[in-house]
C-alpha cells in the first residue's frame, strides 16, 4: 500500500447503516508495518461537523495554522476516533496530505478514549 500512517486521503466512507457513504477525507490510522504488507487499512473518518470536535475521542484540525495546512484539509474539520472503517487499497485515493506527528499524538489519545484503552 502506498499509504501511510497519518495520510490524509479521499474515500467513500461507509455510512453506518451500511448504505454507500459520501466522499469525504480519512486519516489512515493502521501502522505502518501492516500498511506495507496489506491491501487494506483501517481509517479514521474527517467530518466538518465542529461540534463533534468537544469530544475526547474527537481532534479538531485548525487548517489556519501549519500543521492543519499540511493535512490538505480545505476547511476546519474533526478526526473522529468513533468512525473507524477498514477499507480495501483500491477504494483509497491518493494522500492530499499527512498530519503531524504532534497532531498524531493527539489522535493517538482520541483513539486511546474512544476505545477505553489505557
């Protein structure tokens, strides 16, 4: 897989009821050693819906400062660490962006939250 860890990607995120999904941004949070070996990986869903950014499971990405730049995201949005999906390789688009590795910590916690881990 071309992706890594902390990409920003553009995919059809399935919907939880099991319909389609619309086009929106990921954030590949599978490691690396298992992106290398398989064709698939495990997303992040990217939401414009602010409000959920006041969860701690939730990261809210500010594209106004540097590091929300270089996520290739056009406007403010939240990494939701509720929506995980796994996704086949040929379903995930090119990287418009990564976050960084500051802002990956943070999704580290949110993951942490929203799965109970310690």
């Amino acid at each position: 897989m071309t992706l890594n860890r902390g990409d920003v990607a553009l995919t059809r995120f399935p919907h939880a009821g099991g319909s389609r999904g619309k086009k929106r941004p990921v954030v590949v949070v599978q490691a690396d050693n298992y992106n290398s070996k398989l064709r698939h990986a495990i997303v992040a869903e990217v939401t414009t819906n602010l409000a959920a950014g006041n969860d701690p499971a939730s990261l809210l990405i500010d594209i106004s400062t540097p590091e929300g730049q270089a996520t290739g995201l056009t406007r403010n949005s939240v990494v939701s660490g509720l929506f995980l999906a796994t996704l086949a390789e040929e379903h995930l688009g090119t990287a418009v962006g990564k976050l960084s590795p500051s802002l990956m910590r943070k999704l580290n916690d949110c993951l942490s939250a929203a799965m109970a881990l310690p």
